[in-house]
C-alpha cells in the first residue's frame, strides 16, 4: 500500500475515533439541555451515558468474535454506517426511549470498532514504527474531551442539543465514506498486526488486570476533577473550563511523546506514565490545597492518563496471545469495566469522606497497577521457568484466557 494512501487511512481511523469518544461523552456536557428538552430529570438522563458505556462493555467480545473472518475494510465501513445512523436517530429521537436505543445502538459500533481499528491502522506500517502509528490513532481520541465535545456542547448552546449530534453524524458519513475508498480489502488474518510479535498469555492476562487498575483510578479523579477543584482548591467557577483544558491539552502532549518511545521502550513507558499518575494524585490529595500545585498535578495527570490509553493499546497489540482483534476487545472490556468502577468507587469515596479523598484513591489504584507492572518481569519467568521444566498447565501461550483469545 503506498505510504501516502496508509497515512491518509490512518488519519481517517483518528478521525473516526474522535467521533466515537466526542459522541460517548458529549451528553454529560448536555445534560440539563437534554432533560429539559425531553422533559427527563437530569439523573435520569445520566442513563445515556451509563447505556452507552455497558453496550461496550457487554458486547466489545462477542462482537469481534463474530466478526472475526470479515474483512477490515467492509467490517469498519459498516460499523461507521451504523454508527452513522445512531448518531443521526439521536439527533431526531422524538422521545427520550428512542435516544437511550440510538445510544445503545452507537455503543455497539464503538465497541466493535475499538476492537479492530487498532490493528487495522497499525497493520498498514512496519512492525518498527506502530508504536507512533498507535500513538496517531490516539490523538484522535484524546481531543475528543478537549475539542470535541467543548465545540458539542457550544453548538448545542448556541442552537439546541440535536445539532450537535447531527454535525457529528454527518461527519460521521463523511468518515464513512472515506474508509470504503481509503482501507485496503484483505482477510483477517493476512493482517499486518493480525498477530502479535511478541504473543505472550502471562503478560496479556496482567495487561487486563493493569488496564482495570490504572484506568479505575485514572477516572476516580477525572469524574469528580470539577467538584474537587472547585469545593477543596477553591478555583472560580468560571476558571474552572481552564483547568480542564489543561488536563486535556495534557493529554494530547502525553499520547504524542508516549508514542515516540513506544517502539524501543514499551514496559519503561508503562512504568513512567503509572508512576507520574499516581505521583500527580498523591500531590492532589496531599498537597491540592494550592492553586499551583493542584493546577500542575492535573496537567501531569492528564499527560500521564494520555500515554496510558496509547501504551495500554500499543502493549495489547504487542502481547495478544491469539487474534490480535480479540486481545483488543479484551483490552477495550477491561479499559470500561475501570471506567465504570473508578467512576462508582469515587462517588462512595465523596459519600464517606468528602471530595479531598478521591484523589488518594485514584493513588491507591494506579500504585497497584504499577506493582502489577513491575512485577511482570518476574511473574513473567517464572512461567516461562515453569514451562521449561515441563509442568502441567503451564504453557502460556497455549492455555486459554479470558475472551477464548487462545494462542
């Protein structure tokens, strides 16, 4: 495939997924918009966003499992059709039901198309470089919050909240439009990254455990980052969107220079950006009383919470046991699950001890993925060690693992 066509696909698939992550957040800043429009109370509405996020979760698996023999190109095509069309009933729903199923509905494309648009992007360059080409694929998610759903949520104001799907659903044809005549048509299997160059079941298994870890604690302070900000630091209201965009535009920088590393230091990167997050919680919860403190330790959290997605992504592709599309399911599974339960734990915490403890606990979360990560190497041989002595069960790569990903 010529170098210009591959990098003109791969910014198509950024494109995509800066749909998908501004069309999943979008609603939490359209909120009280929405409610009043369908005449819904705001708690209730909030079911959009819970709908859409366990869609990916229930089905990112069974999904990409289902679709293992399709080719990419047809496969992505249809998935940013329907994506397409979700998008678009969203901007019509008349009722506040036919919202949540258009939700649901663009929920199941997002999981299948994390599930295979990493491989697919990567597996138009050499081995050498996906770890960049990941990181480009990123990007896009990462100005998601930072662009898109800002832009979103001013559009809405300035009009009423249905435009604000119908820009994005009509970009969303555009996209798919660009994929059919872009993306090169092949079997599955004939992949560039359909497998791993480094297949490894030990280290893919605790690739789960850390994405739960690390993105739980991760979200714990990114979902409760405003109240924090504004009732313990003690930033102005209206300040507040600054603050944000620092830990977006953070977020940018930190996917971008993770990616710069990922091809000749992958397990280093992991270790660094883990450890600046829980560096940059501990400084929230122990010193966030300061307006300087606390402004820097958002903008490292952010950095950090950036090159995490990008080397969590990168490290499925390089370790996946099996079929890389199912790893990333696998990978995409876990990435909500700690979603959804940093956002849970982080509202008990508020309950119990007040904001100011959040942080502490997103600490907590991301140190233990870090102990998880350290300790790879180790755990890592010892299976291997295991293996050679002939025991029972203790082949890694050929036992299966969670997902049916087998190698």
């Amino acid at each position: 495939m010529p170098p210009r066509r591959a990098h003109l696909a791969l910014a198509v698939l950024a494109a995509g997924a800066f749909c998908f992550v501004t069309t999943e957040t979008l609603p939490s800043g359209l909120l009280t918009l929405i409610a009043r429009g369908l005449d819904r109370s705001v708690s209730a509405t909030g079911q959009l966003v819970t709908a859409y996020a366990a869609a990916v979760v229930v089905f990112s698996l069974p999904l990409t499992r289902l679709t293992t023999r399709v080719p990419r190109r047809g496969l992505l095509t249809v998935t940013l059709a329907v994506f397409s069309a979700a998008t678009l009933l969203a901007a019509w729903a008349p009722t506040f039901e036919v919202l949540l199923a258009a939700r649901v509905l663009s929920g199941l494309a997002h999981a299948l198309f994390w599930s295979v648009a990493a491989a697919a992007a990567t597996g138009l360059f050499p081995p050498e470089v996906r770890g960049r080409m990941v990181a480009r694929l990123s990007v896009g998610s990462a100005l998601g919050p930072v662009l898109g759903v800002p832009a979103g949520t001013w559009v809405a104001q300035q009009t009423q909240w249905r435009v604000a799907f119908l820009v994005l659903g009509v970009l969303s044809v555009l996209l798919t439009l660009a994929v059919l005549a872009l993306l090169p048509s092949y079997p599955p299997e004939q992949g560039g990254a359909a497998r791993a160059l480094e297949p490894s079941r030990p280290r893919y298994v605790l690739l789960l455990g850390t994405t739960g870890l690390a993105v739980a604690g991760g979200m714990a302070v990114l979902t409760y980052l405003a109240p924090f900000v504004i009732d313990h630091v003690g930033v102005a209201k209206g300040s507040l969107s600054l603050v944000l965009a620092v830990s977006g535009a953070a977020g940018v920088v930190g996917t971008t220079v993770a990616g710069r590393f990922l091809d000749r230091r992958p397990w280093p990167t992991l270790v660094v950006v883990l450890a600046g997050l829980g560096l940059a919680h501990l400084g929230l919860g122990l010193l966030g009383g300061s307006v300087a403190v606390a402004v820097a330790c958002v903008g490292l959290a952010g950095a950090c919470f950036g090159g995490l997605a990008t080397t969590l992504m990168h490290r499925g592709l390089q370790h996946a046991p099996g079929n890389t599309d199912l790893a990333m399911a696998g990978v995409s599974t876990a990435f909500n699950v700690g979603i959804g339960s940093g956002a849970f734990l982080g509202g008990r915490v508020v309950a119990t001890w007040g904001v100011q403890g959040v942080p502490l606990l997103g600490a907590s979360l991301v140190l233990a993925a870090l102990v998880l990560v350290v300790a790879e190497p180790r755990l890592v041989r010892g299976r291997e060690a295991d293996r050679a002595r002939g025991r029972p069960g203790s082949d890694g790569l050929r036992t299966r693992v969670p997902g049916g990903l087998s190698g």
